[in-house]
C-alpha cells in the first residue's frame, strides 16, 4: 500500500535496508539539480534510506541542551545551543548582526585538489556562530532563550516553533497560539497544558489530537467538546466523564472529587485514563482537511507522501514538522520552503540544498547559518550576501565557473547529492534531536565516530524547599527555590509566570523537569514512520503510525468514524 511505480531499488548504504526511488522522485531531483556556466548538475538519487537521511540531519539540531556560556565578542553571559568548549566563536544575537561582524573576513580559497568537505569542516571551526537561532529584537520581543523561532513575544525554551505569545517549555511546530506551556505541534489555541497535536482549544489540559475544545482535561479525539473530562472520541459534547453524560452539577462534584490540583490526584487520574482508553479503536494515522496525503499529524494538507507534523505542506515527501513548505523533499522542520532538499531548517527559503539553519535564502548549496543570500555555496554565517564560495566574495561569471568545478570534484569524492556528514556536526549526539529519534548508546555512538556528552554534575544540586500538595497551598516564594526532578534528579525552577499559568487552571506544580516533561510527551506521540498491518476491523490493509506490536486497536479511517458516529 506504500508502493506507487516503483523505478528502482536501493540498499540504504548506513543500515542496508531497502528503499525505492519512484519515477516522481528522479523528476523532482532533476528539477531542483542547479545550473552553472550553462550545464546542469544532476542531482542523483539518495544513497540513504529516508529514515537514515533523518538521522543524519537530526544531528545537526541542538534543542533543549542549551548552556550558559559569554559572548566571543563582546564578552557578556548568554544562553547559548554552543557549548562553551567549540572550537569556534559564538557571538550574542547583538553581536552576530552587527555590521561590526563581518563574516567574510575569515573566508578561505577553495583548493580543488581536496575534499570540498573537508575544506568545509574547516571553515565551521574557525566563523563565529550565532548563540541562538531566533529573531529576538527583530521580529520577536522578549524571547531571547528561544530557538528556531520566530515572530513571538514573550516566550521561553520554546523550540521549533513561532508565532506565539507568552508560552513556555514547548515545541514541534506550536504555532499562532498563547499561554502553551509543554505543549507540542498546538495550534490557534490558547491556555494550555500538556497537550500534542490539536488546534482550536482553550483552557485545556492534557488532550492528544483534538480540535475546537473548551475547559477539556485528559480526552484523545475530541471535537467541539465543553467540559469533558477523561474522555475519547466524542463530537459535540459537555459534562462528560470517561464518556458518560453528567449534569453540570454532578460534573463539578466529580472534577472537585479527584483533586487534580494534587501531583496525587492528577497522576492517578492519568494512569486510569491511559488504561481506559484501550478500549477504543484508534484512527490509522490523523489527517485533518488533507488531500491525497499519507503521513500522521498533517493539517490542510496535499499531495504530501511521509509527512509528519505538517500544516499546509503541499507536493512534498519524507518532511518531518513544518509550516507550508511546497515541492520540498527531505527537509526537517522547514517553514515555508519552496523547492527545497535535504535540508535542516531552510525557513522561508527557494531552491536552497543541503543546508543547515538558512533563512530567507534563494539558490544556496551546502551552506550553514545563512540569512537573506543568494548563489553562495559552502558559506558559513553570511547576512545578505551573494555569488561567495567558502565566505570569499566572487562576481557572477567566476562563482559560476568555480562552483562547476567544485561540483565536479564532488562527484569525484562521491560527495555530491549528499547531506553533510554526521561527523561533520559540531554537536554531541546524545544533546541533539538525533537521540529524540533514533536513541543509542554511549557505545554506540562512540563506535561511530561521534561524540557524547555526559552530564555536568554540577546540575544535580539539593532541592531547597518541600513542594506543597495542592497548587492552591503553593507560596509565591516557590519561584526562588531550586527543585529536583523526582525522574532524572536535575535541578529546575519554577517561574513567577508559570505559577500564576498552574493557578489559573488548578494544576499542580510539576515534579518532573522541563526535559523529562518532554520525554513524556515524546512517549505519548507516535513515531515519525508508517509501517502496513491489518485494519482490526474490517481487516483490509491500513498504513499507520502505530507499530504492529503495540496494545491499541487500530482501525482504517471508515471503521473508526463508524465506532464514533
């Protein structure tokens, strides 16, 4: 059910797992293959399984692990995703767009007789980087411990995500909403927590792929609900408990029952939900107004194949979280990209390729961490540039003819039509969203050339204050305590917004931290891959994100709308 015409078969070079490459697919490279001094240089087909292609641009995204570090310029303290051991300079954003910095002045000629990577590798250890990437200053307010993001306004640790207001510790293409807290892919909703891939709620808590929801706690597939709580798979419905219809005021009695405003009461409210909806058939993957999709967790999508956490993507394949990207391939959370291929970012960009963390860039080619260029080819942290080759300025004629030859030699090394390689990545494995997707070991990691970071002991402190039971009992002095998470024993605050965010919905104050929080989350979300089974019903074949050994009950789409309607 996979299988369109299939053109040819490859073995994945990495895992040596099978995957073809369909008469679309060859198109769609020949369209986007650049043209220099009047020839065309064929991009060929991959030599990397779709998910071994993930993999390898996932190691290219540091989120969460942000660290504390100064400023190689200007010598100020920073929250940065660099580390403070990098080889290379890390500028504060001030620094990184100040017309002081001018990035061209650690360009390098391009020697045709090395590996065009290699020389690439040693342009990143020596041009600064910026700390994070967002608009903070520009475009957004407030939001300067934010990464990949954009266009917000008082914000913090979001990740992946923009056009938010006053939302913390979320990520996943979270977009136009306000008051999200651990929230993932969240849209056009306001005051919510804990919630994945819904849109239109409002005060809710807890509620997997819903939609147009109102004061919700614990529900999976609600739509225009009021008041429910525990529920899965209802359509218009108020004052309802694991399903069951209630007064109001049998509603209110129960919801006062179970003390969700206790870490007690909320956590075994979750675990005899989790239990009781087993019970209910589930959808085979969730499209919601898509056309002649396959993929999970797309939204007002077409003609997209292996898509993942998407709204608005059209004629695109093998995309994982993104806003409106068209005829892109292999690109990672991307916003609104045009023609775009394996690529890590490339927001708002055309024709740009093999890249990581580029924005608003036209017709750029291995190039990492640059803004509004166009026509630069293994440049690093150019703003506004055009025709540079290793951050040397070129005219048109001369980085056209050197840009061929560069090719040239690619195809040579075998180097061209790939992804930059994972050793090339300045960030360690297990801190990268590489580990989200693909977990190994210390070990293994090693093994493969890469690096790991344990953890800095120094994050492990005392707690230094007893969390009350109930969030009412909460003092505002809990905003100056140091806490320890009860999973992972890392150190982590609570912020006065926060407090005032879990007051206002009677939640408790979380015992776990922010990256601990996450993992559950991430637990909760199906994976980013499709495999074939048996719809449970009606038994014809179904294409779904739940893996065949896991407990749920799994349905095509016409037998599930049956069990709902």
């Amino acid at each position: 059910m996979l299988e369109n015409v299939l053109t040819m078969q490859h073995a994945c070079t990495v895992c040596g797992q099978h995957f073809s490459v369909e008469a679309d697919d060859l198109s769609f490279y020949e369209k986007i293959s650049p043209v220099f001094a009047g020839k065309t240089y064929l991009i060929p087909s991959p030599t990397l399984c779709p998910e071994c292609r993930f993999q390898r641009r996932m190691i290219w995204r540091r989120e969460r692990f942000l660290k504390q570090r100064s400023c190689s310029s200007c010598k100020k303290s920073m929250v940065s995703m660099h580390t403070a051991d990098t080889p290379y300079p890390v500028y504060c954003l001030p620094c990184w767009w100040s017309d002081a910095f001018d990035p061209l002045s650690h360009g390098q000629p391009v020697d045709l007789n090395r590996s065009f990577l290699d020389q690439l590798a040693e342009l990143m250890q020596k041009v600064p980087q910026i700390t994070m990437m967002n608009d903070n200053g520009v475009g957004s307010e407030n939001c300067e411990y934010c990464h990949d993001f954009a266009s917000g306004k008082n914000c913090y640790l979001i990740m992946g995500a923009w056009e938010l207001q006053d939302c913390y510790y979320s990520d996943c293409n979270c977009l136009r909403s306000r008051h999200l807290f651990d929230c993932s892919g969240i849209h056009f909703s306001e005051l919510v927590y804990d919630s994945l891939s819904s849109q239109h709620l409002y005060r809710c808590v807890a509620l997997d792929h819903c939609e147009n929801c109102n004061d919700c706690r614990f529900g999976g597939d609600l739509k225009g609900c009021k008041d429910c709580l525990g529920c899965f798979g209802l359509r218009q419905k108020q004052y309802c408990v694991f399903n069951e219809q209630l007064s109001k005021e049998k509603y209110r009695e129960k919801l006062a029952s179970l003390r969700l405003d206790t870490p007690l009461g909320y956590g075994a409210f979750r675990r005899e939900y989790e239990s009781w909806i087993l019970q209910f058939p589930r959808k085979c993957v969730h499209l919601v107004n898509c056309e002649n999709c396959v993929g999970d967790d797309l939204f007002n999508c077409k003609d997209t194949v292996m898509g993942f956490q998407q709204d608005g993507a059209e004629y695109c394949k093998f995309i994982v979280h993104g806003d409106a990207p068209k005829n892109c391939y292999d690109v990672s959370q991307n916003g609104r990209g045009l023609w775009c291929y394996e690529g890590c970012t490339p927001d708002n960009s055309y024709m740009t390729h093999f890249t990581t963390w580029c924005w608003h860039d036209k017709n750029v080619l291995y190039s990492d961490n640059c803004h509004h260029c166009e026509h630069v080819f293994g440049c690093i942290s150019l703003k506004r540039k055009k025709y540079c080759i290793f951050n040397v300025q070129y005219t048109k004629e001369e980085y056209e003819d050197l840009a061929a030859k560069i090719i040239e030699g690619m195809i040579r090394d075998r180097q061209w039509g790939e992804f930059m390689p994972m050793t090339m990545s300045p960030y360690c494995y297990n801190e990268t969203a590489a580990q989200e997707y693909f977990p190994l070991t210390k070990k293994e990691v090693i093994s493969r050339g890469l690096r790991w970071r344990d953890r800095d002991p120094r994050e492990y402190a005392k707690q230094t204050c007893e969390l009350p039971e109930a969030i009412g009992d909460t003092q505002d002095s809990i905003v100056d305590a140091v806490l320890a998470c009860s999973g992972c024993r890392r150190n982590y605050k609570i912020l006065k917004q926060e407090l005032t965010f879990y007051r206002g919905l009677g939640i408790p104050i979380p015992r776990l931290c922010y990256e601990c929080r996450w993992s559950g989350r991430v637990a909760r979300r199906n994976p980013r891959k499709l495999w074939e089974r048996d719809c449970a019903k009606c038994h014809d074949p179904i294409v779904t994100s739940y893996v065949p050994e896991r407990p749920e009950i799994v349905c095509c789409e016409g037998c599930y709308l049956k069990s709902v309607y």
